[in-house]
C-alpha cells in the first residue's frame, strides 16, 4: 500500500468516524459523559472493518501482517478523528481512572 492509498483511507475513515460520532451524539443522553471513549470504539470498528474492506476488494489474503495493518488503521483513525493531546490525554483518563 502506497503513503497516498494509506492517507486517502485514513482521511476517509476519520470523516466517517467523525460524522457516526455526531450521530451517536443525538441519540446519547446528555448526562452521558464519555464521548471521547464512544469515538475509540467506532475509530477502531471503522478504521479496522474499513482496512479488512479494503484488503478483501484487492484480493489481499488475510496474513497476520495485514491483520496488524487493519489494527494499527483503527488506532491512526482514532487519533486523527480526535485531533489533538488533551483529548487523547482525557479518553487515556477515562480509560483508567
């Protein structure tokens, strides 16, 4: 996969991400309070089942290499769709605390 493939995938996958975010955001109560975790789950659930999509519409067989890629897409996705430390420093305290 080429830089531009990877970037144009994760520009994609943000923007989804971002956009099912706002979506979820008006079905939650508004005494809900962990957003940041609730943009975690669906980055990764994009970012993973999008670089899966991906693969199987190349023909690409699901070697454990490919597997690590669709993981480490979840996790770019999910820091590009937060966009900025503080709030991957608040989900990381969510997380834990």
């Amino acid at each position: 996969m080429s830089v531009i493939i990877f970037l144009a995938l994760l520009l994609f996958f943000a923007t989804v991400t971002s956009l099912v975010t706002e979506a979820l955001k008006k079905v939650i109560p508004d005494s809900f309070k962990g957003y940041n975790l609730v943009v975690m789950i669906v980055a990764f659930v994009v970012g993973f089942v999008g670089m899966l999509i991906y693969f199987m519409l190349n023909h690409m067989s699901f070697v454990i290499d490919y597997i690590i890629y669709a993981f480490l897409m979840g996790l770019a996705t999910w820091l590009s769709a937060m966009v900025g430390y503080d709030k991957v420093k608040e989900t990381i305290e969510q997380l834990f605390l």
